[in-house]
C-alpha cells in the first residue's frame, strides 16, 4: 500500500469526490484553491474526474482538469474518465477531455470509449469519437465491436454513424453479427440497415444459428429475413455494398478527398 503522504494514497470518498460528482463547481474551486489534491483516488481507484465525467458534470470537469487531473486515470475497471463522459453521453465532458489530450483509443482490457458511446446512445459522442480518430473495431471479450453494442442496445442513430464511417457490418464475436442481435431483439428498422450495409444472412454464429433462426416464424422479423433469403439485392445495392468495400474504413472521406461529385458520397451514405 502506497504511503498515506502520497497524493495517490486510497481512501474513501473525500469531498472532492462529492463536489465533483455533485455538480458543486463553487465548492470543488474552493477546495482546490485550499490545496486539495484533485487525484486522490478511492479504494476502487475512482479519481474525481471519473466522479464528474460520469455525471456529465462539465463544469467541475473543467476545473480539474485545470488543477491538473490526470485526463488518463484508470479506475479498477480500467476505464478512463472518456469513457465515463461517454457512459454518460456528455458531448461537453468528452470535448473537453480530448482538448486536454485524453486518449481516443486507450489499451483497455475493458470496453473503449466508442463502446461506452454506443451503449448510452448518444450519436452525437459516437460521430465525435469517429472524427478524432476512434478503432471502429474495437473488440471488447463481452460486448463485441461498437456495432455489436449499438445493435443489441437498439440504438439506430449509433448504428447508423458507425456504417457510413465505414464499421465492418460482419464484424463476428463468437461467430455472432450485428445482424444476429437485430434479430434477436426483433428490430425490423435495424435488420433493414444491417442488410443495405452488407449483413450476411446466412452467417451462423457458434452455435450454428443464422440471425433469422432467432425470430419467431410469421413475425415481423421473420418475414424480413426471409424476403432477403428470397430476393436478392438489386444491382444498386449491390453496387453501394461493392463500393464501401472497395474504398474501406472511412470510404466516403476518402472519396470526398477525391473531389467525387457528392451524389455519389449521398448514394453511398444510408439516409
């Protein structure tokens, strides 16, 4: 155990923790300007910055990290206040942890910031996160790539700024898709995008099951799938997955860098 004169030491919850939590910006700046040490982590390694990155406390935030609070501390989970800000979907409390230089793509052994993003449902941090450069692939041992996360939480707007950044629509945990969580949580609207994008209907996860084994027969999702097992994609389809492929991860920047006519960057995107 680190010495109790150390700024690290583990304790409790001091009030700092509280103030920053809380949203108390007066009294947090008070205790800073006091001498309080503004990395004092407790017994489960949580900084006051995780404290108020995960409340969405963009003003307590700031003043931490001015007071020089570690943008990159890792709690016991081994998240970092960026992923907490996205857990908590505040564009704010994530724009100003990367201005202090927070890591986009941390090597975590735990879900990434782009996965926290996704299962909070804010597009907007997702569309952020892709724009600094964040792993579209990301695998979490769990949950999967972002896309598998977006999928199974049913978040359309994630989904759909991941697949147009270019996410792998196959991307496979345990054999499973994205395509097999559309199904298992019977969203027509997702199975639809999943498929316009590329979704294999016939890829059988671990225990041997395409995604339309997961849906009731005569329900909605069903007969989805089963159109799609029937009919083939038009030649437009065809062309629009062929393209993506072709240009890879991040295409439509790509093309637009080539000064393409932006019909075509309009005819790739999924609207």
């Amino acid at each position: 155990m680190r010495s109790p004169s150390f700024p690290g030491f583990w304790v409790e919850r001091t009030p700092v923790h509280e103030a920053a939590q809380r949203g108390e910006s007066l009294q947090l700046q008070q205790l800073i300007e006091s001498g309080a040490c503004v990395n004092q982590v407790t017994v489960d390694s949580i900084t006051p910055l995780h404290a108020a990155s995960l409340q969405g406390q963009a003003r307590c935030v700031q003043l931490l990290l001015a007071a020089g609070a570690q943008v990159d501390a890792r709690n016991i989970d081994g998240s970092t206040p960026l992923c907490d800000a996205c857990a908590s979907g505040s564009i704010e409390c994530v724009k100003l942890l990367l201005s202090y230089g927070a890591k986009v793509n941390p090597p975590l052994y735990t879900a990434s910031p782009l996965h926290e993003a996704c299962m909070s449902g804010s597009s907007e941090c997702v569309r952020l996160l892709i724009d600094v450069g964040a792993n579209l692939e990301a695998h979490d041992c769990h949950f999967g790539t972002p896309l598998h996360v977006a999928c199974a939480r049913e978040h359309l707007d994630c989904v759909k700024v991941l697949l147009n950044a270019g996410a792998n629509v196959n991307a496979a945990k345990l054999h499973e898709t994205a395509l097999h969580h559309a199904a298992k949580v019977k969203n027509v609207d997702l199975i639809e995008m999943l498929i316009e994008f590329g979704g294999n209907i016939y890829a059988r996860d671990n225990r041997g099951k395409k995604p339309s084994d997961y849906t009731w027969s005569s329900s909605a999702p069903a007969k989805c799938l089963e159109y799609y097992e029937k009919t083939p994609l038009t030649l437009s389809q065809l062309c629009r997955v062929s393209l993506r492929k072709a240009t890879g991860v991040r295409g439509l920047e790509k093309i637009a860098k080539l000064n393409i006519a932006p019909r075509l960057i309009d005819y790739l995107s999924y609207n």
